[in-house]
C-alpha cells in the first residue's frame, strides 16, 4: 500500500499517457534534432564556405562524433533507467548514488577519449577512408573537434540524467543554447574570419562547452535527490548497472559507427571504380547521413521521452501504462517515418542543394541514393524506440540486441557483399534491405514481449 501511494505521488504512475508522453517527449526531441544540427548546421556552412571535399571531410570525421555519443548514452542512457527504475521501487539511496557515479563516469570517459584520439589523429582518419583530397581537411577538423569532446559527451549523457530528474525543459534549454551558439558562430569563424574547416570546429567546440556547462549548473538542484560531492566519484557497483542498461543505445551507436567507417572505404574503392569517383560518394552519402539524423532524432527523443515512463511503471509494475505508452510513442514515430519517407523520395536534389552545388554527376549519384537508399524509411522509427524499450524495462540483452540488428547484422555484410555484383549500386540497395529486416524483427520481438507481460497491475 506504501508502495502503491508513492506511485500516486509521481506523475510518471497516474498522469495521462497522452499528456505524460508529449511533456517528456517533446523536450527529448528538441534536445535531439538542436544536437542533430551541430553536424547539420557545419555540414552547410562547409559546403557553401569551403565546398564538397570539406562536406567529404566531415563524413569521415563523423564516426568519432558517433563514438562520443555512443559513450554519453553509454552513460547517460544507462544512469538514466537504472535511476527512473529505482525510483520506482521507491529505492531513493540507490537512485542518488547511480546518478552520481554516472556524472562523474561521464566526465572521466570524454577526458580519456580526447587523448586517445588526440594521439592517433591520422592513423584514425585515414581508417576512416579520407582520400588525399579530403586528408588535411579532416585532420583540421577532427584536430580541434576532438578538444571538445569531453563537454559533448558530458552533454549528450548529462542532460539524459536531468530528464529523469523530472526537468525535460531545463535538459532541452541546455541542449538549445549549446546549438544556438554554434549556428552563430559558425558564420562568423567561417566567412567573417576566413577560418575555414578550423572556424567550423571551433564553433562546434565553443557550443559543446556552453552545453556542458548548462548541465555542471543543474547539479546542485537535483530535486528528486540530493547529490552530494563523494557521489560524483563512480563506484565500480553502479558503473556496472548503469553499463548494464546504456550498453542497448551504446551498441547501437558503435554499430553506426563501425557502419560509417565500412561504408566509406567501400565507397572510396567503388566509387572509384565508377564514373563518379571516390569523392562524389564520400561528399554525398555523408550529407544523406547527416540529413537522416534529423529524422533518428525525432524518433530517438520519441523514445527517449518514452523511457523515464517506461521504466518507472515497469518498476512499479503498472503494466497497462507500460503498453499504452509503446503504442502513443510507436504511432507518433511511425507517422513521422512516413513524413521522411516521403521527403526523401519527392524532394533528393533540394536537400542536397543546401549544403552547396556540385557538378551533375554529384546531383544524379544524391538523388538515386536518397531514393533507393532510404526507400525503407517508413519502418525505421519502430527498430530505435523498440531498443530504448527493451533498455528501459531492465531487459538489456533484447536492447543490445535490437541496437545491433540493423548495422551489424544485417547493413554491414550486405554492404560488403553487395557491390560485388553490383558496384557502387550494391551500397544504395543494402539500405532498404536491412531497414525492412530490422523493422520487421523489431515488431516481432515487441508483440512477444507484450503476450509475456501480465494484462493488469500487481
């Protein structure tokens, strides 16, 4: 009964799903896509500014980006459900204790990271398929990039653990003036200052830092808990947990990551072999990529904003809250799946115009791979929430396991064997092949869990 009147106390166990979900969902997404932009707003500015190698450049320096996000959500993720779940249990100690060892976890893995990268700058880039044009460009870019990484990854993870505070707005503020204060800047460093690549990724690095710092404020007004100075110190039993539960979204992203890099060097062998060159793929597939990610953002802070609800009832065992929630986030992402789809195969050459001009062959390969690539668009807001899911009721092996579906499964081995066949074509038809796989098993492995799940609360 105590445990029941505590449930009562906290919106996440009685307040409507239809209310509860767009309060939490719509901040995640906001913090999400204004992150999306970092990449976006660089990617046209370096087109319009220093032109199609520097848009290759930024494609290949992209897995590091998607590393550092893979360690934040590692963390951020992974602190955030264990935190919501005890808090469920009414487990306040433990709860303050996982938020604490997850900040400080945060801070300690961007610093190791930055030094890491910082050591093995050119070995990195050129494994990530840069052709000598693209070379310096990179270099430049991933040289001063890598300097902000702790403040990103203490970014994206933190403002994870603010939302499960129960400050969604104040996580999505955090995120706003960090991008806000790149889009400015950008302009700025770049055409004012004549800085070029190095003007972009100053501008990145001065909006992660501001970000960064928006999250070090919060700290002394957590409210569901107080962290005091020893928590922030990670203890090896609450790093395990909080691994445990963020491993589902890490995985994911490192299979992003491990995707990019194959990706490039399969495009720079075959484009080569092609008449459009190894450049035009590199410049065009990393636009598509980062146009994509505004779309995983909507669905990815869709699943975000589901999760502290999800993790919560689940704890509490209100399992009518837990299946009523899938179902608002699982048609809100689906209908937005359908939006992209959509734009992405009416509108390609407009989308590649923003972010600057190229010869014809540049527009005929954005086109043909905008529409062919992403032709199974429509399934993908289904496979990342199903993921986020799985994490956030406690079942990480079935997270882990979705979040790698689609890369590693599935993308990656048809990318290398594919264009075997059928050459550079062979990419562009490995996209909706693994996207309608992946959708699929995602729909499957959710109905199994819900017959599982008992039909009233306990």
């Amino acid at each position: 009964m105590n445990k029941e009147q505590g449930n009562k106390k906290n919106p996440l166990g009685y307040a409507p799903i239809g209310k509860l979900l767009p309060k939490f969902a719509i901040p995640a997404v906001i913090s999400m896509l204004v992150s999306a932009l970092y990449n976006i707003v660089d990617q046209i500015f370096i087109g319009q500014g220093v032109g199609m190698f520097g848009n290759a450049a930024t494609n290949v320096a992209f897995p590091l980006t998607t590393l550092a996000t893979s360690v934040g959500l590692l963390l951020g993720i992974g602190g955030a459900s264990n935190f919501n779940l005890e808090m469920g249990r009414k487990h306040e100690d433990n709860a303050r204790k996982i938020a604490g060892s997850a900040f400080g976890s945060l801070f300690i893995a961007g610093f190791i990271i930055c030094v890491v990268v910082r050591l093995a700058l050119k070995p990195l880039i050129l494994a990530f398929g840069a052709t000598p044009q693209v070379m310096d460009y990179a270099i430049t870019y991933v040289g001063i990039t890598s300097l902000g990484m702790p403040f990103y990854i203490l970014s994206i993870g933190g403002n994870h653990l603010v939302r499960a505070d129960g400050s969604p707005t104040y996580s999505m503020i955090a995120t706003v003036s960090g991008a806000l204060i790149n889009t400015v800047l950008d302009p700025i460093f770049i055409f004012v200052f004549h800085w070029g690549m190095a003007g972009a990724a100053w501008a990145t690095v001065a909006g992660q830092m501001f970000s960064a710092l928006m999250v070090m404020v919060y700290w002394p007004r957590y409210k569901t808990v107080h962290l005091s100075k020893k928590d922030f110190i990670p203890k090896g039993k609450w790093v395990r947990v909080i691994v445990s539960l963020g491993a589902a979204a890490c995985f994911n992203q490192l299979a992003m990551m491990v995707s990019q890099i194959t990706m490039n060097n399969v495009l720079r062998y075959y484009g080569g072999l092609s008449v459009y060159g190894s450049d035009i793929p590199l410049a065009v597939v990393g636009i598509v990529a980062k146009v994509n990610m505004v779309f995983l953002s909507i669905v990815i802070g869709i699943a975000q904003g589901a999760q502290p609800i999800f993790g919560f009832n689940y704890g509490a065992k209100n399992y009518d809250r837990v299946r009523k929630t899938y179902r608002y986030a699982g048609t809100t992402a689906t209908l937005i799946a359908v939006a992209a789809f959509l734009g992405f195969q009416i509108f390609p050459r407009q989308i590649t115009s923003i972010f600057g001009n190229g010869e014809e062959l540049y527009y005929q390969f954005a086109i043909e791979y905008f529409r062919i690539f992403m032709f199974c668009t429509f399934l993908n807001g289904l496979q990342p929430l199903t993921a986020n899911f799985f994490t956030s009721i406690g079942k990480a092996k079935k997270g882990i396991f979705l979040s790698m579906t689609r890369q590693l499964v599935f993308l990656i081995p048809l990318v290398l064997l594919l264009p075997m066949q059928l050459g550079i074509d062979g990419v562009m038809y490995a996209g909706p092949i693994a996207d309608g796989a992946a959708g699929i098993l995602a729909i499957i492995l959710v109905l199994r869990e819900f017959k599982t799940m008992p039909a009233n609360r306990q």
